[in-house]
C-alpha cells in the first residue's frame, strides 16, 4: 500500500506532501482539484487519497461522496484547516477514514498513513475472511459454525430428524437451543407442520396449564370460550419445551402421561384429545442431579431423554467467532440499514479473546450494540461494551488469577506504562522516558526485557 494521491488547491502544499512522502517510499500523484483527482485515480488507483476539505467547485465532501458511489477501495483522509474540522468530521461519517489538521507536521501525515496502511491489511483480512467463509464453514439451518464439535451435532440432527424419538438438548444459555430445535423440525418429515415454542419457565404455574393442555370455557373465571393448547396446536408438528427444568412437579406428571399415552385433556373436560406432536426439550440445568434432588421427576427425566444434544459454549469453540461476527455485522446490516464493513484491529482483539459467557445471544447483541454506536465502517473498540475491555485487562487479569508474585505484576504494569509512552510520544524513546521519569538506558533495558519494540 504506497500509492498516494494528494488533492489540494495550494501548489505548495502539494509540492511539501509530495517531496515529504517520496522521502518515505510512497509513490505520489497531485491534483489540484476534486475534478482532476476523479481523473487521475481513473489511471492511478491510489491506495490512499490524502485531500483537502476546503477546495473550489468539488470539495472534499464531495469527492468523498463521489469515490463511496463508485466503490472506489482507496482510503481518504482528509485535511482541514482550524475552522473547518466540522466538516472534516461530517467527511469521516461519510466515508473518509480520517483526518489530519492544518498547518499539519510531517511526522502526522506520515503516522496517518501508517494508520491507513494498518487498516487496508484489515480490510484484507476481512475480504479474505468472507472467501474462507464461504469455502470452509457451515451453514446449517440458520446455525453457522466451523466448530468439529457442531459437525457432530448436526451430523446427529439429520440422522433423527425424522423420527418422533424426543430429543433433549443441554447447554448454557444463549448458545443456540432453540436454533437447534428448529434444526431438528426443519430437517425431518414434520418440517411442513408447525413448530410451537414455549419457555416453560416464562409462565406463571397456575397459567401454565391451561397453555399448554387448553381448556373448556367456564373451567375458571377467566375462561370465556373454548380454547386449544399448545399441544394440539403443534399436532402434526414440534412442540419445543424451552427451559423444562422449570416445570412445576404437579404439571410434570401430566407431561409424562402426555408422552407416554399421546393424548391430551383440557381443563374443565371429561375427554381426551389424540395429539401427535414431536417433543423437543431444552434445558441450562443438569436435569439428572435434579431428579437425585426430587425437583423434576425421575421418570420424566428418562422419558425425555432419549436422545440428548449438548450444545458446547462458545468459549469452547472460539472458531466459530470470527464467522459469528461476520454473520451478525451482514445480519444487523439488513436490518438497521447500515454500511458497516468490518472491525478495527483493535476491536477484533477484544471480541476473539473475550470468554462470551452469554454465548452467542451475547455475541449477536454485542455487534448489533456496536454497529447502532458506530460512526464510521470500522467498528472500534470504543462501540464495545467497557465491561469487556476490562475483563481483557492485562493487570487485571493477572490480579485475579491469583498471582501473588509483586515482581510479575509490577512488569505487568511496566510494559503497559512503557508502550503508552511510546505511544504518546510517536516512539521518541528519549522523550519517553522522560515521562516515565527514568533513564533511557533503563528504558533501553525494559524494553529488551519485555520484547518491546520501536513503534
């Protein structure tokens, strides 16, 4: 990525970039206006165009109106003289990825160009991403994973998804169960019948009942008409038990005469129903260790547990993030309207190192959270969620890790001290530590010791 264009009206500034940029390996082009950069890009494709807001005829608002029009790849910064950061701002939310001010430095320009080159490799490595997508995961009735340990699951979904045998699935919550559930109905010979859903633990117990059996009108105040449950709704079809450890011990005798004889009474009658539903469970509790504690019956238990799935957590298939992320930016992009076309480095190191302890729901809320924040194409690690940097907090890690070594921790904080200096001093290792307030050969030293390189 050395290919620049410079757009500016003033020749002297043109002359300083090109002069300045050269020095540094860049290979330039000039124009003096927005007209003539669109005609010069049309035989240079430059990586980078560094323009001015402030120009005659077509500014560089537009100029970034018209290369976001024609797809153009290039990356624009623009810049803006006191005054007129304003428009530099309304530049970058229309496409521009940055911005440096006037009268600027050399070493500015110089590091906003690095930045740029940091972020077409990202930009890369996200093209490459959705080629590597494409090729190597799965697409599995609405569920995406790459994960071995999701390939046996859903070898094991289309193994039974046409017989009847009721199926319990165990994870934590929000890895996808009810994707699954749906997975199971999709796939087998009930797909073209309803799939009904209820959260067992949602509905207050003295409703609950009547949900799911039906009733006859004047079986209790409120019961004004006839009306049919959940399980001759989902006749012909699946019914879905979500979270069925929550089911209160009186109704789970009745739901064991339901599976066991396929037929259903409503509230307030003498006569039975036939039903012919599939039953699937879903449960975040260990349903074995709460018959041992007389909470959900034993019987029940094995009667629903003839086939069980464990659905992993995500922290348990990390390579399933990456093309999560994916998944959910294409996702919320259709649904808020959005252009957001993929994440900042410093983002995606967050996000891939994070322990998801909310699983994929927490996965999927995260990015659309970010993407309603953002404020460009890139989405920061300023659109995440503090709570996650934090977690991902070098000294925090280590002081919660339990680590009681004062020598290892003070290092901890050292090389984070060390590379905020340098950071903040564009790499000028004197004046760095100056501002740790020690002697650069003791900087000289640490940075050796911690495997710190210049920036």
């Amino acid at each position: 990525m050395r290919r620049v264009l410079v757009v500016d009206d003033e020749e002297n500034i043109r002359l300083v970039l090109s002069t300045l940029l050269g020095k540094h390996g860049y290979e330039v082009k000039t124009a003096a206006s927005g007209e003539e950069a669109l005609e010069v890009i049309g035989t240079f494709d430059p990586d980078v165009v560094l323009t001015d807001v402030r120009m005659p005829k077509l500014g560089g608002l537009d100029l970034v109106d018209r290369l976001t029009q024609a797809g153009s790849l290039a990356t624009v910064i623009v810049m803006s003289a006191y005054g007129s950061v304003d428009l530099a701002l309304e530049a970058m939310k229309r496409g521009a990825y940055d911005y440096v001010g006037k009268p600027f430095k050399p070493d500015e320009i110089v590091l906003a160009l690095r930045k740029a080159e940091e972020r077409e490799v990202l930009r890369r490595e996200n093209r490459a991403l959705r080629t590597q997508m494409t090729e190597q995961y799965t697409e599995f009735s609405d569920i995406v994973s790459k994960s071995p340990k999701m390939a046996t699951i859903f070898r094991t979904i289309d193994k039974v998804a046409d017989y009847k045998t009721t199926v319990l699935i165990t994870g934590e919550s929000g890895v996808g169960k009810e994707l699954v559930a749906r997975a199971l109905h999709a796939r087998g010979v009930r797909k073209n019948g309803p799939f009904v859903a209820i959260n067992c633990g949602a509905i207050p117990e003295n409703l609950l009942e009547s949900e799911l059996f039906g009733h006859r009108k004047g079986a209790f105040t409120d019961a004004h008409a006839d009306r049919r449950g959940l399980f001759e709704e989902a006749s012909g079809g699946t019914l879905f038990l979500d979270e069925i450890g929550e089911l209160p011990l009186s109704l789970q005798v009745k739901l064991l005469r339901v599976l066991q004889e396929e037929v259903v009474r409503r509230l307030g009658d003498t006569k039975d129903v036939k039903v012919d539903v599939r039953i699937v469970a879903a449960t975040h509790r260990d349903l074995a260790e709460e018959a041992k504690a007389g909470r959900f019956r034993e019987d029940l238990y094995y009667r629903i547990n003839v086939l069980s799935l464990i659905i992993p957590p995500l922290r348990e298939r990390r390579e399933d993030v990456p093309i999560l992320l994916e998944h959910f930016m294409v996702k919320q992009n259709a649904k808020l309207g959005t252009d957001v076309r993929g994440f900042s480095s410093e983002a995606k190191k967050v996000l891939l190192e994070y322990g998801w302890p909310g699983n994929v729901r927490e996965l999927e809320n995260t990015v659309e959270r970010a993407m309603v924040l953002a404020e460009g194409p890139i989405l920061g690690d300023n659109e995440l969620p503090e709570r996650m940097k934090a977690a991902l907090d070098p000294v925090r890690q280590k002081l919660e890790s339990g680590e009681l070594s004062i020598k290892k921790t003070v290092a901890t904080v050292e090389a984070i001290l060390i590379r905020r200096a340098l950071e903040k001093t564009k790499g000028n290792r004197t004046r760095a530590a100056e501002v740790l307030e020690i002697s650069h050969r003791a900087l000289l030293y640490k940075m050796k010791d911690y495997n710190i390189r210049d920036l």
